[in-house]
C-alpha cells in the first residue's frame, strides 16, 4: 500500500517508536511495548496432558505428538518481532518451542499447501514454504515462561514474517494440502497471504 | 466493452477522503464522528474501518474503529472514538478534527463480528466496547424493531456510559463503581442473573469490551447454555 497526497490538517504524530526499532516497523504498524489479546470467540481450557500436535493431510507419513514427546524434540529459543494486522507491533521479543522442520523431519509433504488447525475451530491457511526453512515454529514458551493461555497456550504456531493470524493459538495441528484452502480470517476478509511489509491486510490489498 | 463516462469504483478497501460533518460528545471521553464518504458501500453492523492520519512529513498512522451507525443512513458512517491518554490517532480526533475537516479512511472491513439478521440476539457490551454493538441495536430498531434483541450493558460510572439518550428497553446497563445518584437499576459486575434478566437464551450472542470482560462475559454466556459456536466476540486491544 503506497503512501499518501493527502495530509492531515495540524497532524505532526508522536512517533512512539525507539530509536532502534524504527525499520523495524512495518508499514502502518505501530510500536507496542506490551502484548495485547486477540482472538475469535471463547478462549479455549486445553491441558498439557490433553495437548497433542499432528501432521496429517497429503503426506507420505502422519506424525502425531503428545505434549510429552514434543518436549523430548529439540528446543530452539526465538528471537522476533510479531505485526498484528489491528496495527500494533511487538518488537524484539523471544519465544520457545520446536521448529517446523524438525516436525516436519519423515513426513513426506505430497502437497505445496497447509491449513493450521486448533482446539476451538480456528483454522489459518498458508503455503507449505512458509513453514519450513526456519521460518515457523510450534511454541510453548514466551519470555522464558510457559505460554499464557490468552495467547495461545498450551501452545501456538509462530510465523513471525506475516501478520500474527496466520500463527494459529491453541494450535493443534498441520494439515498438508494439494490445493489452498481460505482459513478462518481468510474467508473473512482478511487477505490471503499477509505480509506486513507489503501490507497484505485485507482481500482487496 | 468501453463506457463513455467512467464509474466511480466503490470497492472496499479504498482509501477515500471523507467529510466530517458531524461531531457529538457521548461521555467526557468519548466523541462520535459523523462522516460522508465519497464511496461509501453498505457496510454490516459489527463491521469497521481503518482511519490514516498523515503528516506533512509523511507520517503515518493508522488504527481501526467500528462503525456504530446503520447501514440505513446512507453515504455516511459514524465512527464513535474512546479518547486513550497516550494515544496517537484518538486525541488528534478529540482534540484537533471539528466539523468540516477530511478525514482519510477505508472499509468497511471484515465479515466475523458481523450481525446478518439472526435473531434472537444478546449483545453484551463493556465499555467502549458497546460501539459495534450500537451499529447492530440501531439498524434492528430501523428494520426489525419486532425481533428479539437485549443490549447488557457494563460501564464503570454515569460519565462512561456512551448513547445515554439512546439506551431504551433493551438495554440493561450495570455500572461497576459510580452508579449515577439515586440510580435503582444494577451495580456491580455482569453476572449470570444479569445475563438471564436480559431473557435471550438462544439464537447468537455478540460479546465486546476489554480482553478480560469478553472472557468473563463469554464464560458467563457458555454458563447460560450457549455454545461456543454460538458466540462472537470482538476484543478491544491498545488503539491509541
């Protein structure tokens, strides 16, 4: 989304943004030094002994984790930024959990596409190369604690290059596709893909 | 095929520059706007737009906010704006815009928190968190005053109640901490008797207002029997 002619009569702004952080701001995004809630419907109870993570759809083979196997997998601590498509941005904090690639080790995609899935029906859409190449995590942790269940705990995808949609909370699994398939917020309204930096908010961007 | 006049495309999503052509203070706090949209489409009630307030330098920023007006009112929106101490975009909107001013903004946008008609309907509202709810209440009373719709409604004090002239029999207003004096209606924080005054036990239940409200609130509307799938919510993060 290209800038503005028009400007705001007697608007100079506050510019609320540390020195260091300034490009890392995307565009219409703003600083947000604490961590806000935003989530579709209820939030759901899930116990760490009832969590599991799975991989299923079109793959060679489906893997399946219980809360205890996921924790003997490696655990990466990960440094980010997250951009919420509200506007607000987290800038320089740290999650932990286990990275795609490691889940995805043996399973064999038969397709380029994938659906998150989560206890309490969320659903978020995305191409499978955007959850590989270290670009996308199952985390339990944020800042050295275990995840608040506001956020998405037990546990949640993390993709911080998009918009903080398409990291589902409560997540309870992946489910490689051959073709795309819209998500939640995808079917409505939200754009398709959701790259901050091009600022893919909506359908029509 | 060719036309000889061009259309003016009216697709979501465009930013367009608006008229303000009307300013109302609700609360000390709170201001609506009203707008005329050179594009303007039909939005849903439930439904927002994004504002973009640019500098001379070039600036940017940009927020969301739901619409509280009926889709009724056509070629307008009304925007009602909560006034954050530390914020960027709603001071300048309380402190700087008067009628006249143009005002850069999109939408409508988003089609979850959305009401399409389904009835019966429980709103329950914290706070600013009663605009979208507005845009639902006032476009029923326009189309469908006979359907079953109760507004619950928790402020914390008289000065925080937002559409106090508007609030009629469907309402149920609860203030938290300063009830207006000789106030003999409910204090204190919705509850379940709260939720069964209001009398709807089926159809969809809206529920918006602060991350904690709406947990308290949605958990309040399992408890009355609703399903999950059965209430929307609409959480009001930090939108300075």
């Amino acid at each position: 989304m290209s800038g503005s002619d028009f400007i705001s009569r007697a608007f100079r702004g506050r510019r609320r943004t540390p020195e260091e952080f300034a490009d890392r701001l995307p565009p219409g995004q703003y600083y947000e030094p604490g961590y806000p809630v935003l989530t579709a419907g209820p939030t759901p109870r899930i116990a760490p002994e009832e969590w599991g993570f799975r991989i299923d759809g079109m793959v060679g083979r489906e893997r399946e984790w219980t809360w205890d196997e996921f924790h003997e997998l490696p655990f990466e601590t990960v440094p980010c930024d997250i951009h919420c498509v509200t506007k607000w941005s987290k800038l320089g904090t740290n999650f932990g959990g286990v990275s795609m690639d490691t889940l995805l080790e043996g399973v064999e995609p038969q397709g380029d596409f994938t659906v998150q899935f989560s206890y309490g029906g969320y659903t978020t859409n995305l191409p499978l190369a955007d959850l590989t190449g270290g670009k996308a995590w199952v985390v339990t942790e944020h800042e050295g604690q275990p995840l608040a269940r506001e956020h998405g705990g037990p546990a949640r995808m993390l993709v911080p290059h998009l918009y903080f949609w398409k990291s589902a909370k409560w997540v309870a699994g992946v489910r490689i596709m051959d073709h795309d398939e819209p998500g939640f917020w995808e079917m409505n309204g939200y754009h398709n893909y959701g790259d901050p930096w091009k600022e893919q908010r909506y359908w029509s961007d | 095929m060719e036309r000889l006049t061009p259309v003016l495309q009216r697709a979501p999503g465009r930013w367009q520059v608006a008229n303000v052509t009307a300013i109302k203070r609700e609360t000390p706090r709170v201001k609506s706007f009203r707008f005329e949209l050179p594009m303007w489409m039909p939005h849903m009630p439930g439904q927002h737009y994004d504002v973009r307030l640019t500098a001379p330098d070039g600036y940017v920023a940009q927020r969301s906010y739901s619409v509280a007006s009926s889709p009724i009112d056509k070629g307008q929106i009304e925007l009602t704006i909560d006034r954050l101490e530390d914020g960027e975009v709603s001071p300048y909107f309380h402190d700087v815009v008067m009628e006249g001013d143009q005002v850069e903004l999109r939408g409508p946008f988003t089609s979850y928190f959305v009401w399409r008609g389904e009835a019966p309907v429980l709103l329950i509202g914290g706070g600013s968190g009663v605009v979208p709810l507005m845009a639902i209440l006032r476009h029923r009373r326009r189309v469908m005053p006979d359907l079953a719709m109760r507004l619950v409604y928790s402020v914390r004090s008289a000065d925080d109640l937002i559409y106090a002239d508007e609030l009629g029999d469907e309402a149920v207003v609860t203030f938290t901490r300063e009830p207006p004096h000789g106030w003999m209606g409910h204090t204190g924080r919705i509850d379940q008797a709260l939720i069964s005054e209001a009398g709807i036990d089926s159809g969809i239940v809206f529920i918006c207002g602060s991350n904690p409200f709406v947990d308290a609130a949605s958990d309040l509307a399992l408890g009355a029997g609703f399903r999950a799938n059965q209430i929307r919510t609409e959480r009001f993060g930090p939108t300075g």
